[in-house]
C-alpha cells in the first residue's frame, strides 16, 4: 500500500473528489477535526457536507420506499434474467437531470402508500369495531336507549363461568328483568330493565357479579343497523383502496426510472462521503488516504490533471493500514475464507493462495463425489454468468465452482457417481452385479485408508502453519526465536515421517536418522523453550513443560478426522437415495419411483452436504491453520467507489 497526501485549490475539490471517488483506487483517511484544529486553529476545517448529505438521504429514502411499493406491480423479468441496464457515464451522470421529475414521481407514490396506510389502518378499526358489536346483534333496540320515566334498560357482560340461567334467577329476585342478547368462549351478554326505585338493588348485584358495562356511547343506533353502516363504510373504503391499487400499477412503468435515479443518488453519495475526508484553509484543500500500488499510475494519470501538490510515501509504523489481498486469478475466489473469519494484519502474512491448495483438497475429500462436484461447478459457472454477482459474493460462488473441480477429481478416484447409483441400479433394476468404478479404493469399504489420507492430509497442513511461521518470524529478524520455536517442532515432525516412512518401506538405517532429528527437536524444546530463563534448572523445567504441546499438535491432527466423517456421510446418504429410488424393481412403477426419488434424494444430499463441508473445510482452516501463524485485526482495503444496483457503467 501507499499513502497519499495532497494539496489543491479548494475551487477544484468538489471535481477532484468526484474524479477520485470513479476511478475506485482511494480510501481516505478520516481526518479528526478537533485534532487538526488544536494543531492548526480555526482556520483549517473539515468541508461540511451534512446539508448536501441529508438531502440525497432523503430522496434515496424517497425511491427506496416508492419502489417497495410498487415493486408487486411492476412487470416481471423474463426468467433467469438478470441483467441490467448498460448505460455510459456521461448517460449515468445525466441523470441528475431526471432526478426531480423522479423524485416527484417517489412522492407521489409515497403519498399514494401514506393514504393506503392510513385505509388499512380504518379497516382494522372496522373489524375491531364489528367485533365489539357483534355479540349485541340480537338487540333489538338503539344501544344508547336508557329506558323511560320510571323504568331504566342497562346493558351488561359477565365471563361466561357464570350460567345465565342462574344470573337471570338471581336478577329476577332483586325485581330486575334480565335477557340473555348471546353467549360466546369468553362471556355472555345481557339486557336489563329494572324500575328506577330498585337502581341501589341492581347497582349492588352487579357489583357483586363483577358485571362489565360496554361503552357504546359511539353508537346510537342498533347494533343491526350499526353493523350494516360498518359493512358500508368498509365497501366504499376497499373501493378506495382498488382505485388507488390502479394508480400503483399505473406508476409502476416508472420503477426503472427510480432504480437508475436510486443508483445516481447513491453514487452522490459516495462522492460526498470521499469529501467529507477534505479539510480546508480558505484557498486550499488537502487530502490523504491509501491506495494500493498496481493503482498509482492510474491515480497519477488522474491527478496531474488539477493544479495540485502530492506526496505517495509507504505507510508509517503506527498508521492503521487498510489490507488489500492480491492473488493470482485461482486463488482470488478464496480471499473470500478469509474475509468471513477476518483479515490478516496489514504487517502479517496473506495466506490466501496456499490456504486456497488445502481448502480445494480438503473439500473435494469431504464432498468426494464426481457427479455432485460437476453439478456444483457447473450450476457455479451459470450463477457466475447469468447472475453475475459482484464483490464477496462472486468470491463465494467462483470458491465453490474451483472446489467443485476438486470434489469431481476425488470422486473418479474413490468411484462415486451420485454415490453408489450405478452399482445399486445394476443391481436392483438390470439384475446384474454389483459395479466397481473406483481407480484407487473405496471409502465405503475401506474408511481407514480414507483416515489415514485425512491426517495425513492434516499433517501437512499443519506442518505448512509452522513452515509460515518461520518464515515470519526470520523475515522479521528473529531467526532464534524462529529455530527454537518453530524449528524444534519441524525437526521433531520431520524426523517422525522419516522413522515411520523409513520403517515402512524396510529401511534399516534411515529410521535412525528420524530419531535423531527427533532427538535434536526435543532438546531444542528442552534447552531453548524458556530460554529467557536465566536460572537453569527454570529453563529446563519450563522446557521440559513446553514438549506437552506434543499433546495439543495431536489434538489439532485428530481434528482431521472430520475429513472422513463428511466424506461417509455424504456416501451413506447417497446410498440411501439409491436403494430407495430402486426398491420397486425392474418395472414401471419401479421407474417411476427411480426417476422422482434420485433426482430429489440427491439434490437434498448435495444441498445438506454442500452446506457441512464449507462450514468443516473453513474450519481447519480459521482453528487448526491459521492457529499456528495467523495474525489477524486487518480492516480490508474499501475505496471509494461507485456502486451501482440496478446500472452497468460500461466505458
């Protein structure tokens, strides 16, 4: 990476910001304005860009919500079409023009919604108010009617655990007529008429039953009637809401038109952002930020165009550098492993090309299957092509369409074809025997190779954790604490594989040259492991101590087991598939069941599969790798850019 400091007329910045922000090279340093005014005075400010700012906000909140709404009622695309509309920059820049007209057009679907919000809204108070009267419907009388001179008519509720036949009893004791109007879950529902003198008699009963009173004072009418005029109000309400329905539609002609301002709203806002990082005097403007360094000619090119002053330096020691990973095109799809765990420290090392070697073996091991590794590769390249997603994304899907590679290669070797399908049709539907495709073995019969391959595998990678290490530890200067740390343990490794290499192919003096870069190991560990232990007997205490890490390393290898684990899984599920799509035999039915079983069974297999070993592959990567070197905390690399949703910008 470089630094960038520069120096400009303070009439050019709003051109230079805009320039910078479109040719995507620059993230700029976040200047701390009390800071710069502590070291500078008032005289030096930071460019104030919150009015510019809370305008485009606005308006790309305006489109957000207008194409929400008439999203449903816009015409479809085609399917499988995902492409976009191709437009130059001098087209896209001329949007501004159209902004307002689409702004106008936001509103007044916005307003359009704010209406339909407000209609939903009376047709829920509708419905509630329809529930309330609902029990009152065999009333026959106004809901506000009080009775007469002499006489009073009340309505009540009480929960439904009292029988209505014994409130009635007990009301028709104290002289007060009682009717039960309904019953319901809940409560039932009563009318009572009463003479005015026996109003003490009914107020205590009442109060002793707990009697609820409705508040109907909203409703002067009867129930009946007042029901029908809710039932109106509701039509002439969803007629409402149909009319205005229509105008969504009509206006959903111009859902394009608000994706292509969205974009150009916000791309001004990205512009902006990248001049919110410019602090100004009265006449000038400055400016810093990083860059990485395929990108300073291009940032030169465009630069000297404008009257100004620059600086590209290599970072400070104590800057907060952003990290930019650079791989070769096999290994970039990969960067997104990395990214999900985190980015390694600006000052630490990428391991993205040789973590993507062990990733692409480790997941063709678990998903070992020739035909699911072509069905992956191939629906990737589709995804890739017809979709064409950007960023982490893309880096994703091109990840699992090299792996698919892998998992096809391993499935030739180990003889799986959607599993044992081939096999298991020969059998059970051409009557046939069995059928062995394997080059080398079969997991299914012979697990313990496929364990021994994993760990070996595991090894491997472990050993290259440490191999990293020292590299880094000698590339920083500590080659001592590169040797006795990382070194002793090379040395104990080495020496077990050529023991055990050496005994295995009958040869008799070699396996004496293991045990003595075992030896040297160990007491490397022994006398160097505590070796800022100036007390002796300390020192070999702690490095006595320090060869328990043997028991850690074990640990680590043993979690290479899960290799196989996902790898028989995967076969087993497929095997299941297999002989389930067969069991009707050689005959019609029997086809048939063939042709619906192994098409689902195994896209449910790939699927659930797919999913355990990216999560398993990633982590021996993230734990048992990156645990032996990896330094972490680097904040990825994030320029300022033009990004368009619904846009290609095409040069």
């Amino acid at each position: 990476m470089k630094k960038l400091s520069l120096v400009t007329t303070r009439d050019c910045i709003d051109e230079l910001t805009k320039e910078l922000t479109w040719i995507n090279a620059l993230e700029a340093v976040v200047p701390d304005e009390e800071l710069i005014k502590g070291a500078y005075g008032d005289d030096i400010s930071v460019i104030d860009i919150k009015e510019q700012l809370s305008y485009y906000e606005s308006i790309s909140e305006k489109l957000t919500d207008a194409l929400a709404a008439v999203g449903k009622y816009r015409q479809k695309k085609k399917f499988l079409d995902f492409s976009k509309k191709e437009m130059s920059r001098s087209d896209f820049e001329a949007l501004e023009n159209e902004l307002s007209a689409s702004v106008s057009r936001a509103d007044e679907i916005n307003a359009i919604g704010g209406k339909l919000s407000e209609l939903r809204s009376r047709l829920n108070s509708i419905e509630q108010k329809k529930l309330y009267l609902e029990p009152w419907k065999a009333y026959p009388m106004p809901l506000l009617y009080g009775g007469t001179k002499n006489t009073s008519v009340e309505l009540f509720s009480l929960p439904s655990q009292f029988l209505p036949k014994d409130v009635i009893n007990a009301f028709d004791e104290k002289n007060c007529y009682v009717e039960l109007i309904s019953s319901a879950a809940e409560a039932s529902y009563y009318a009572a008429v009463f003479n005015k003198a026996d109003d003490e008699e009914f107020r205590k009963l009442s109060s002793f039953y707990g009697c609820t009173k409705p508040a109907l004072g909203e409703y002067p009418l009867t129930a009946t009637e007042e029901l029908r005029a809710l039932e109106d109000e509701k039509k002439l309400i969803l007629k409402e809401s149909e009319a205005l329905d229509a105008k969504y539609r009509d206006l959903s002609v111009h859902a394009a038109e608000l994706e292509y301002s969205l974009d150009y709203v916000r791309s001004r806002i990205s512009i902006l952002m990248l001049k919110s990082s410019v602090f100004t005097t009265e006449y000038t403007a400055a400016l810093e930020g990083f860059l990485c360094e395929s990108d300073v000619d291009k940032l030169k090119k465009l630069i000297e165009k404008y009257p100004c002053y620059y600086e590209l330096n290599d970072p400070g020691e104590n800057e907060n550098v952003p990290v930019h990973l650079e791989n070769g095109k096999l290994a970039t799809p990969f960067e997104a492993i990395i990214g999900l765990y985190s980015y390694p420290d600006y000052k630490g090392y990428d391991p993205t090309a040789i973590m993507g070697i062990f990733y692409f073996i480790i997941f063709g091991l678990m998903f070992a299957d020739a035909l699911y590794g072509a069905l992956v590769t191939i629906g990737c390249i589709l995804m890739l092509r017809i979709m064409k997603p950007k960023g982490s994304f893309r880096k994703i899907v091109a990840s699992f369409a090299i792996s698919g590679i892998s998992s096809f290669i391993f499935g030739v070797i180990f003889g799986a074809y959607n599993g044992d399908m081939i096999s298991v049709i020969s059998q059970n539907m051409l009557g046939k025997g069995p059928v062995s495709l394997y080059i080398w073995f079969d997991p299914m019969s012979d697990p313990i190779t496929l364990l021994i391959i994993s760990l070996a595998v595991g090894a491997l990678h472990l050993i290259t954790g440490l191999i990293i290490k020292l590299y880094m530890e000698c590339k920083r200067g500590h080659v001592l604490d590169a040797v006795c740390d990382e070194g002793s343990w090379l040395l104990i490794f080495l020496g077990m594989g050529v023991y055990f290499g050496a005994d295995a192919l009958g040869i008799a003096v070699v396996p004496m040259i293991g045990i003595g870069l075992i030896a040297a190991g160990v007491l490397l560990i022994v006398f160097m492991n505590a070796r800022e232990e100036k007390n002796f007997i300390l020192r070999i205490g702690k490095g006595l101590i320090g060869l328990y890490g043997i028991v850690n390393y074990a640990s680590d290898l043993l979690s290479y087991s899960r290799i196989l684990a996902l790898g028989l899984s995967s076969a087993v599920i497929a095997s299941v598939v297999n002989i389930m799509a067969t069991l009707g035999g050689p005959s019609v039915p029997g086809v048939l069941l063939m042709i619906v079983v192994i098409p689902l069974g195994h896209a449910l297999n790939i699927a659930l599969n797919i999913l355990g070993t990216f999560v398993h592959a990633s982590r021996l990567q993230y734990i048992e790798f990156f645990g032996k070197f990896y330094e972490d905390g680097g904040k990825e690399f994030a320029p300022s850019s033009i990004e368009t949703k619904y846009i290609d910008i095409i040069n």
